[in-house]
C-alpha cells in the first residue's frame, strides 16, 4: 500500500498453504491449494482470498478442559475467505465445486458449502456453474437430501427445505451375552430409532 508496510496484494502458485494459528478458543486451521489470490484495502491489510485447485481445508482442536476436542475436514474445486484485516482469524468460507465436510462420524457433499465461522452455521446449496453432488448429509443416524441444509456443526443441529428426502437409520444396542457366555443377536425389541420432529 501507499504506506510501504501494509500488504495489500498477494499472488502465491503451486503447493500452496497457509497456516492460520489456534487463538485462544478459535482452532488451528491450515489451507493447501494449486493457487492463492489474495487483496485487502490500504490500512487494513489482506481480507480476502481465493484459493482454487484441489483445496483441502482443516480445523484443528485439542481437548481442554470444557473444549471439546475438533477435527474438520473439507475439500473442494475452490474456496473464497473472509478474515479479519491482515489475513487474521477466518469469519466466512466459501466452498465452490464438489464439496466434501467430514467432521466426526457426519459427512456433508454438495455443490456448495457456505460456512458463517462466526455463527457456527453451514448452509449446503446447489450452486449455478458448480458440479458436485447433492446436497447431501450424512452421520451414523441419519441421511437427508434437499435442495438446501442448514447445519450447526458444534451441535450438529440441523434445518432442510425443499425436496426434503431422509432415512433414519435403526440403532442397534450392542449384542450380550446369552446364557451359558455365548453371544446372542440383538433382539427386535431393542433396536432403537433416534427421533425427529
């Protein structure tokens, strides 16, 4: 910038990363990328950047004390980000192009994902121009598809509308023993299906 301090352009190619360090609550959070475009207003530093090319974006955590420990994962053709001046702490991210979001045991694909960091929400919607399949969620009680997801990630909290299709998955408890210490299969009785309203 004017100023000769302030960085206000960045071009970076091939074997791309950029590392954004764990503050406090907020976790570690690294992006690979073929290519990084980066600009930001004079005074204020870099804000925003696009990275493109087989991104793959994780979040990191460890557990302390009353923290759960975190480990995200997404992958995607393109990712657009908003930080705080400077190329800080990220508040959106913008995936185009055969997303894919693995947290845990839920995995979440669809032509976009729109994750608000700040409001701890992912909005999965199909995007003109953007190939991928879905929307679509899916965790170990349950797949949806419709034309848009509203997911909470912390809480796995989540909203559908339109063309909504879901399948609950039965929970089955863990087989006991039988008597005589033989291992008997898990009788109708007990197979439990999680609710929904």
């Amino acid at each position: 910038s004017p100023d000769g301090a302030t960085v206000t352009n960045l071009t970076a190619l091939e074997n791309v990363q950029v590392d954004l360090p764990a503050e406090g609550d907020i976790p570690a959070r690294r992006i690979r990328s073929a290519s990084l475009r980066a600009a930001g207003a004079a005074g204020q530093g870099l804000q925003n950047a696009v990275f493109e090319g087989g991104v793959d974006f994780t979040e990191t955590r460890p557990a302390t004390g009353k923290t759960a420990a975190l480990d995200r994962h997404a992958e995607s053709a393109r990712l657009i980000v908003d930080t705080k001046p400077g190329l800080g702490p990220l508040e959106r991210a913008d995936f185009r192009g055969k997303v894919r979001f693995v947290d845990g045991e839920l995995t979440a694909q669809a032509p976009r994902a729109l994750y608000a960091i700040d409001r701890d929400m992912l909005d999965l919607s199909p995007s003109d121009g953007d190939a991928g399949i879905g929307p679509l969620l899916n965790n170990r009680q349950l797949t949806v598809q419709a034309r848009n997801i509203h997911l909470a990630p912390s809480t796995q909290k989540l909203t559908a509308d339109t063309d909504v299709r879901s399948t609950i998955k039965p929970q089955k408890a863990a087989p006991g023993p039988a008597p005589g210490g033989r291992s008997s299969a898990v009788p109708p009785s007990q197979t439990h299906v999680p609710g929904i309203l």
